[in-house]
C-alpha cells in the first residue's frame, strides 16, 4: 500500500520519516478572526473602560497644601513638593496654567468639601481623582472615644477598621448592628425608658463611623473587599431593607407578569373576576390593572408567546409529565434554550 509517498509494509515504514509533501505553517492561509458577538464587545468595552479609570491617579490634598503662617519650610521641603508637583503635571500631560487651575480647585475644596466643589473638580479634570477624606485620620479612633464608652468596643478594633482592615471593619459593622437591633428593642413606655434610650447608640454616631469606615477604604488605595456586614448597616441606615422604591418596583412587576400570564392562559382579555382569580388579587387591584394602558400590550405579548412553537413544546412536556411517570420515564422540565 502507498501512500504520500511512502511504502507500508506491516507496520514499517520505508523512505524518509519526515513527511516531505505537508504544507508549512508559513504557507497556510491565516484563519479568518472569528466575529465577536454582542455580549463579548460589551464586556470587552467594560474591561477597557474600567482599565481606563483604573490608571486615573489618586490625589492627596497635601501634594498642594501651602505651610500654615507659623510654620517654616525647609528648602528641601519647597523642592520635594515642586517635585511632586511637576511629575503630576507630566504625568498627565498637563502646561503649567492646568496644574495652577487643579491645585486652586483641589484647596479650595479641602478648605470647603461641598458636592459643588467636588463635581467642579471631576467635571474639569475627569483624569484625575483627588482624596476626598475629611473625618479620618490617626486621631480618629480619639474623637469616638467619649460617644461609643458604655457599647463595650474594643480601641483597637476601631483603629483597624479606620485603617481600612477587612476583619475589623466586619467586627465592628456586627457590634453596630447588634446595638442597633438592641435600641429597636428598648421598651417605649414605663418607668425609666426615656434614660435607657438615652444610653443606646445614636444614629449620628453609627453613620459618622461608617463614613470613616468607607473614607480609610478610600484613603488605603488597594484592593478591599467590602465586608457584607457594612453592606447590611449602610443599607439599614440609608433606607432599611423594603424602602418605598422597591415595593413600587415590585408592583410593577406584579402587574406587568400578571398581565403577561393572562395572555398565556386566556384567548380574549379576562374579566376582572377572572383575572382577580387567576393572580390571587383583589377585585379592585385586578380592575385598576386592567384599566392600565400597558395591560393590552403585555397581554398582547403573553399571546404570542402562547403561540409559539416552544411554549407549546414546554406545555406539552409539562402535560405529559405524569404520565411518564407513571410509565416509568423520568419527568424534567426543558431548559430555556429547547
């Protein structure tokens, strides 16, 4: 038997082992670039995007702060600060009058931290980003001392937590909101409640800690994980855990999935009777919805997809499901993507 020029006999080969005929790579015809689908150039854009504001410096207010009247800086000071200075200015690619313009923006807003003077900043140097920190400091674990005595903390862990370290900064989310849970709890009436209410943490003093919680988060400049439990106390103390926009959101989608089901399940628009049944609502809900003007075309939708040939497929797998069992034939439920 031959083959490409060379001679099998049994299991040898006779001839040269190096197949002499194989195309090289050099002279195969490059493999066209396979399309990128919608998803992969979105995330693709997001990776870009967020390198992009990755690589934006990080500013402290003191790369420009001028000596106070009482103090004397030494020549070497003066020239380490015109350093710094300089090497941001070429660093971003910045003349002179651009710098000279950040650094009257960036003291003007340490000497006043209003959101005016903060968005006057991003708006005029979206590259770059400056420290916004006004609470934090070393003597910040000092200035809670007199507010937290009494709520059994530890100095040390509230020095962690505003030196941005994970473990600490969850103990003391949990400690907060233990004494949260245990002020909702303080009896409101009888004799001496007014003085144990007195005695419980204040929200003032739980929100300032969590500014100086997420401001040393800030100031850290690595990678944190935000512990769950400053997740937990900021949404407590922001808006609790089912604010009015949530409940509305899920009306919404109450209302626009029964609409929808009612499409699948009825030919012709249902009664109010009918569909107060069939969601599980009151009469009056089910005749607000059915005067709403996106009920028709949510229930239009829910039609078609009745229609379809893959809700018809999936409803009759779902028919059909005790009897296989019975049969002896496993049940499931087809994916998504039959």
């Amino acid at each position: 038997m031959i083959r490409r020029g060379n001679k099998r006999r049994g299991n040898k080969r006779r001839g040269n082992k190096r197949t002499k005929h194989r195309a090289s790579n050099s002279d195969q015809a490059p493999r066209p670039e396979t399309p990128l689908s919608g998803l992969q150039r979105f995330e693709e854009d997001a990776r870009q995007k967020r390198r992009s504001w990755l690589r934006r410096p990080q500013i402290h207010p003191s790369t420009f702060e001028e000596p106070l009247e009482n103090e004397v800086e030494t020549a070497e000071e003066v020239a380490e600060r015109a350093r710094k200075q300089n090497e941001l200015a070429k660093k971003l690619g910045w003349e002179p009058e651009r710098l000279a313009r950040f650094k009257q923006l960036v003291l003007r807003y340490g000497k006043d931290p209003t959101i005016a003077n903060y968005l006057q900043i991003r708006r005029d140097f979206p590259e770059a980003e400056v420290e916004v920190g006004i609470f934090s400091g070393i003597d910040a674990p000092f200035k809670l001392e007199e507010k937290l005595a009494g709520q059994d903390f530890d100095p040390l862990l509230i020095a962690g937590a505003l030196d941005a370290d994970e473990p600490d900064i969850d103990a003391v989310c949990l400690r907060l909101l233990e004494l949260l849970e245990a002020r909702r709890n303080l009896p409101k009436e009888g004799v001496g409640f007014i003085e144990e209410r007195r005695k419980a943490i204040s929200d003032a003093t739980v929100n300032y800690l969590i500014v100086e919680m997420f401001e040393a988060i800030d100031r850290c400049g690595s990678w944190i994980r935000i512990p769950a439990s400053l997740v937990v106390l900021l949404r407590e103390q922001l808006c609790g855990s089912n604010p009015d926009v949530h409940q509305l959101y899920l009306t919404q989608q109450r209302f626009r999935q029964a609409a929808f089901n009612a499409g699948l399940n009825f030919q012709h628009k249902p009664s109010v009777r009918k569909l107060a049944a069939a969601a599980g609502v009151s009469r009056g809900t089910a005749q607000r919805w059915l005067a709403d003007k996106h009920f028709q075309r949510l229930f239009d939708d829910g039609r078609r997809f009745a229609a379809s040939r893959d809700f018809k497929k999936w409803k009759k797998t779902v028919e059909n499901a005790p009897h296989e069992k019975r049969a002896g034939a496993p049940a499931g439920v087809p994916s998504k993507n039959t």
